[in-house]
C-alpha cells in the first residue's frame, strides 16, 4: 500500500496571485491524497522583489481561496543561514567556484542553449581570476558533481515512470547569486528535503529544472522526491500566465464579485486540472 504523500505549493510574492497559481495549489493538495500532508512555503529569497506588502497579499488571497498549509508556513528570507551551510559544504568538497562575469558577459560569449532555455555559462571564471573588490556568485562544477555522482541522475514522474536526467546539457548553474547570495535550485531541494515533501508538484514549465535539482540532491544525500508536472494555463498566444496578467488575478476576480469557489472552479483552472489529474480525481474546487 502506497503511504500519503506529503507535497508543498511554494508561490514567490513577486506579484499577486493569479489562476495558475490556484491550479497548482488545488493540484498539490489533492496530489497529497486522503492522509497525506499539503504545506505551503513562500519562496521570497528575492528581497527586492518580494515585499512585504506582496507577501501579506499573498497569505491573505490564499486564506481566502480556502488554500491552508498543514503545518506553519515556511518563510525562505528568514532561513538563508541554512542555506550558506550547504553552500558551504558543496565550496569544501571542490564543487563550487566563483564566479565574477555579468549577465551581459555570459550572453555575448554564451554559444548554447540549456534543455529550459537558458543560456549555458561558457566557462570563464572556471578557472580565471578572482576580481579583487567585486562579490562573487558562485556556480556548481556540473562536470565534477556528475564524476562524483558516476552518472547523470533521474527521477520518478507520476504517470510516465522513469525520466533521464539532462543535467550535463544545463552547465554550470549559480547557487548562489552575486545579489541575494542564494538562488532557487538551492533553496527548493534544500527544503524539500527538510520539510519531508515525497512528492513535489508543480507546473510543467518547471520541469526540466528537475535534472538540476536532482543532482543537488544526490550530492547533499538528500531523499529523491517523485514529481508530477501539471498543466499550465496560457493565454491566446500560447504563453504561460503570468502576474502581469491582471484579468486573471485572484484579487481582480475578488474584487469582481466572484466567490472563493468560483475561482476555485473557474473553466480555465479546471481545464488545467482535468488535463493533468488522473480521471475522476478532480470534483471541483
């Protein structure tokens, strides 16, 4: 017999909240299954962006959307010493390094494209200079940490099984940016790890990210999590929702007149929803 599952809804107070994000949250609490555990984390590393105003709208949109974590919700901004622990230990083993290039350096020299579209860091600081004066961030040795791991690690996709990993295609990624001194693959399996999340839920524009943060785990020793990748809601382009897509925010709808269910229940968040859930899993919001 399978044991409940335990996921999270991790939104960022970059913006206010808008359908996409009820569809992952409604995703992730029933992916947690009778039994199991939904928590919810706010991933608010981004100091700048992030405001506190941003994030008490956020608490206040989801209490209204009838969307409650199981456990106290976790805060990223106020655990960042947690997370120089583990940058400290991937820096002792030979696994990072710094580096000093700007972004406008790395897409003039940048000549290919990770499997999420990104560019691929082409090196430069490997093994160059340290700039006296200029804060580093610091990147994994993606060659050295798949040595270490012989192979480039996998997961477990509900509903698809087995996935290869493609992180030698991502190069060296930043674990810890010039300006917040962390990023998001750290912080996210950090977590994962410590919160006792088995299955991590989320939309499928995240998905390749996941070869990223699986050999992050392996390296830590941290327990490999399934995944399950939902559909996202686009608009008539094509493109993902966004925050800046205001007629389809949470407090525009609210402000509307529109119910916590309706939203709950909204076409575009059940067609997501239906798309991704196994059949008959979703009986509405």
């Amino acid at each position: 017999m399978t044991p409940p599952a335990t996921t999270r809804f991790a939104p960022s107070p970059t913006g206010f909240l808008h359908l996409g994000h009820v569809v992952s949250g409604l995703y992730s609490r029933i992916m947690a299954g009778e039994g199991g555990r939904f928590l919810i984390r706010i991933e608010d590393i981004d100091t700048t962006r992030c405001t506190p105003e941003l994030t008490a709208a956020l608490r206040e949109d989801l209490e209204w959307l009838g969307l409650s974590s199981d456990e106290p919700v976790r805060r990223q901004s106020r655990h960042l010493p947690e997370y120089q622990v583990v940058l400290k230990t991937l820096r002792e083993r030979g696994l990072l390094y710094p580096c000093f290039c700007t972004r406008r350096e790395i897409a003039e020299a940048a000549t290919q494209t990770a499997p999420d579209g990104s560019l691929v860091y082409p090196g430069m600081c490997r093994h160059g200079p340290v700039h006296a004066g200029r804060e580093p961030g610091w990147r994994l040795d993606m060659a050295r940490a798949l040595e270490v791991l012989q192979g480039v690690p996998g997961w477990h996709e509900i509903g698809h099984g087995r996935v290869a990993g493609k992180a030698n295609a991502f190069g060296d990624i930043v674990l810890a940016r010039r300006d917040t001194g962390v990023s998001y693959h750290l912080c996210v399996t950090h977590d994962d790890a410590l919160e006792g999340v088995t299955t991590v839920t989320r939309g499928r524009d995240l998905y390749e990210a996941t070869s990223v943060q699986r050999v992050l785990q392996d390296l830590m020793g941290w327990p490999e999590p399934t995944y399950a990748h939902h559909a996202l809601i686009l608009d008539s382009e094509g493109h993902k929702l966004s925050k800046r897509d205001g007629a389809e925010g949470v407090r525009v709808l609210r402000q509307g007149g529109w119910r916590a269910r309706q939203v709950r229940e909204h076409p575009l968040v059940r067609q997501a929803l239906e798309a991704s859930l196994p059949t008959g899993a979703y009986s509405g919001g």
